[in-house]
C-alpha cells in the first residue's frame, strides 16, 4: 500500500510548529527540562578475559573501566506527567508517577538510546516506546518512562 502524502505537505513548516506549541509549555529553567541519560561502557584489561552478560570479568583481579557512552542530551519534546494512580495497599503505592516523552523523529533518532530521563529533578527510567505514528512524512515516537524517585 503506498500512503498518501498531499503534495503541498510542508514537512519543515510542521516540524517547526510543533516544536514552537513543544517549547510554549516547556519549563523555563534549562534544569527543570527533561535531560536523557545514556547506558555506560564497560570495558575490562585485558579485553579477552572471560566476563559475564555486563562486560564484568569473572576474574576480580581484572580491571574494569566504565565511561559514560554519552553525555547527557536535551532535545525539543513533549513531556506529559501522570500521578500515580495505583492500588492503595497496606505497603504503600503500588504504582509510581510515570512520564510520556513525545519526540519527533529528529530527535529521536539523537536519544532512541537512553536508559532514564531527568525532569524536574526528579529520576524517570525508560519502561516502553511505543511504535511510531506518522503525520504525514513525520514520524512522532512516544516513550513512556516510570519515576525511579521523586521530590
């Protein structure tokens, strides 16, 4: 099936729209923006040693190396927060607040990578990303990240 893309579709003019109606509700403290995180490297001396699924050698006398793979990145999005609304139990709150992160493809494709997300200084580990929507020539990717600790 081909889809169908109206040949006066200004991708670039929507592309810069979304990102104007994204930036209008975006806080204005560069601090309080939603900051992505990235997995870190291990590596170990020497790199043939026999190591476990993270890269850590069983041999202890072995060094291990982590760096980051990434620094942090900010990029133009949408970030929705929802209060956790779980069961009540004698415990505690069984469901945490959670994040919904809408990116356009752009910049999705700089942080498809991240491990967690800070927003408002609180901690928001990637839990799922949902298949991309198209609008038009653009692809709108949702990530949906869970609160691993909150102010």
């Amino acid at each position: 099936m081909t889809k169908f893309i109206p040949p006066d579709f200004d991708a670039e003019a929507i592309k810069t729209g979304i990102h104007q109606a994204m930036g209008f509700g975006e806080p204005t403290r560069t601090d309080d923006k939603a900051w992505f995180y990235f997995p870190k490297n291990r590596a170990s001396t020497p790199s043939d040693a026999a190591a476990d699924q993270d890269d850590i050698p069983f041999d202890v006398t072995i060094p291990v190396a982590t760096t980051d793979s990434h620094a942090r990145v900010q990029v133009p999005c949408a970030v929705e927060y929802f209060d956790a609304t779980g069961l009540s139990i004698t415990a505690g709150e069984v469901t945490p607040s959670k994040i919904v992160i809408t990116l356009l493809d752009d910049e999705w494709q700089q942080v498809k990578n991240f491990s967690f997300v800070v927003a408002g200084g609180d901690k928001y580990v990637r839990s799922r990303i949902e298949p991309p929507v198209a609008l038009g020539s653009i692809d709108v990717w949702t990530a949906h990240c869970t609160a691993q600790d909150e102010t």
